[in-house]
C-alpha cells in the first residue's frame, strides 16, 4: 500500500485503540453550526503564495491536507473587494462570479476525502496597498495603518469609513459570501484580526470614530457583529459561519466591566459565530519558531475563550 493510500485511511476502533486515551477526542465528529467536521484537526487559514494565479496548484496543496486526514482545510485570505487589494503580494481574491470556478477547484479536491472546506473572506481595511485598484484606503478613523507593519505601507491617502462606507463593505461581504457558497465553501470566515479592517474597529487607540461605531467596547464591536450577521443571512443553512479573532493586544487592556478588552469582545460576541478562531496579533507571536516559542505558546493568552462560549474553539501554537 502507498504512502498516500496509508495516511488518508479512515480512522477506526482498531487503529484508534492505540491512541493515548486522551487525544481520542480529537478523532471524534464535531458540530459547527449546520455542517459536520468529521474530527478535530483543523487546518487553520494560512497563506501558500498559490492565489489565482495558480489555482491548480494551489487546489493540490490544499487536497494534500485532506488526503492526510484533516477534518477541516481552510484558504489563505480571500479578498472581497478591489479595495482591499494586496498587490503585488500574491492574494486570492472573490471580486466577481468570474472567480468562483478557481476556487471550485480546492473545495471540490478537500471534498474528495470528507474534509469541509473554510474560506478566509478578508478586508484589509488600512492595511493593504492598492497598488492595483488604486482605490484608496478604507479604516475606520481615517489614518494610515502602522509604518511599522512592513509591506503595509500604502501610498494611497486613506479614506475615513463614512456610514455609506460600512454599508458598502457589509454588501461586499454578502456577496463574497453567496460566491462562496457556489464555490461549495462549507464554512465562512470573518476576519478580525492581523491590524486588517475587523481588528481596526476593535482597538481603542486607533478607531476614533464618535457615531455608533466607536467609543465603548459594544460600540467597537458592532461592525465586527454586522460582519457575522450578514453573513449568516446570507449563508442561511447552508454553511457555517466563523471569527478569527487577534486577542493578544486586547487581553492586556484593561476595561471597567471585564478582565479584559478580550474577555469583552468575546462575552459580547460569544453566541454569534459558529466558531471561534483565535490567534496573536502579528507573525513573530502567532508562529514563531519553535527555537524561540514553547509548546503551547498562545495558551497565556487565548486560554480563557472556551469559558465564555459555548461555540467550539480552534486554536494553534504549537500543540
């Protein structure tokens, strides 16, 4: 029997019987929403520098992990609109119906070994360049993103998010969300996290907005909270929908009603995904190396979410 034929075998009582007790869990079916993981190895969104250009190949990256057994295989970022366009990195993107075939081509090759398909849906907010679309920036305040996160430093002067604006981007993502589903996507990211768009209606220090959008805790949550919404609107029951979610800056700020900023966000949030996806703030904390980061590295920081959801919760960091 060939490698490959051996690793894709389905799990059953004899080969699982040598498993240690307690990760049998991990081979156990979960509910997440209206579709079934067949066990709990998640693959998480990352990037593979496949995008639209090479759909095929990216379509057999993704099958490999499938073939290997993960229950669910998520995309890199998929963009939702020419305004959040990250040339000339490569990116994948949901623009237009024209884009739905390249990304049948994963969904259709995960399928082919009973794992779900995610899908990263992805506004970058301040946080991209444009260099393409030319389109300018859309943060909620106004203000360029962070010089120091390199490759985001954009050219284009950036637009502050008027209320047409976030009307905009909910519409976007309503419709990023039916091409998905006719691309046969089974579970629906909404992305706060990383300083893209999400994220930058959740931090203090950066969303100045005065209207219903910013100030307190709820106010800053709300356009994450509309991001879920019309995105289970428009899924219905046909997919799951799902937060990724950087918590490591908002679980060291303080707030009068909560541990913390994180614990906040959460408890407000905590029954609106399907799923909770948590995660660091930026790269050198999310995954580095495992010279320099233990077993377990994002537990000091996530650990809490299970306590406050009764949603499941995938996590990483070098379990």
């Amino acid at each position: 029997m060939g490698k490959s034929e051996n690793i894709s075998q389905p799990v059953t009582e004899t080969n699982l019987s040598a498993c240690h007790p307690s990760h049998q869990v991990l081979f156990e079916p979960i509910q997440i929403g209206p579709v079934t993981a067949p066990n709990r190895f998640y693959q998480v969104p990352h990037a593979s520098g496949m995008t639209e250009t090479h759909p095929r190949v990216r379509a057999a990256f993704r099958e490999t992990k499938a073939e290997g057994g993960w229950g669910v295989v998520s995309t890199g970022a998929v963009s939702i609109h020419p305004s959040s366009d990250d040339s000339p990195l490569p990116y994948a993107r949901l623009w237009s119906d024209a884009d739905i075939a390249s990304h049948a081509l994963s969904t259709e090759a995960i399928h082919r070994h009973g794992s779900l398909a995610a899908v990263e849906l992805w506004h970058g907010g301040a946080a991209v360049m444009n260099r393409t679309s030319r389109l300018p920036p859309l943060p909620p305040p106004g203000i360029s993103w962070a010089a120091t996160h390199v490759g985001f430093m954009g050219q284009l002067r950036p637009k502050k998010m008027t209320g047409a604006d976030i009307d905009e981007v909910l519409h976007w993502q309503r419709l990023a969300t039916r091409r998905a589903l006719d691309a046969g996507f089974d579970i629906l990211y909404v992305y706060a996290g990383m300083g893209y768009l999400g994220y930058e209606f959740l931090l203090p220090e950066y969303n100045h907005r005065n209207d219903g959008y910013g100030g307190t805790l709820e106010n800053r949550v709300r356009f994450v909270r509309e991001m879920l919404e019309v995105t289970r609107d428009e899924a219905g029951s046909r997919a799951a929908v799902a937060l990724r979610i950087s918590l490591e800056e908002l679980r060291a700020k303080s707030t009068p009603h909560y541990e913390s900023e994180a614990h906040g966000v959460v408890s407000l949030l905590s029954d609106v995904p399907d799923l909770w996806d948590v995660k660091m703030d930026s790269s050198p904390t999310d995954c580095g190396a495992s010279r320099f980061r233990p077993e377990g590295a994002h537990e000091p920081v996530i650990d809490f979410v299970k306590r406050m959801t009764d949603r499941p919760v995938v996590g990483v960091g070098r379990f």
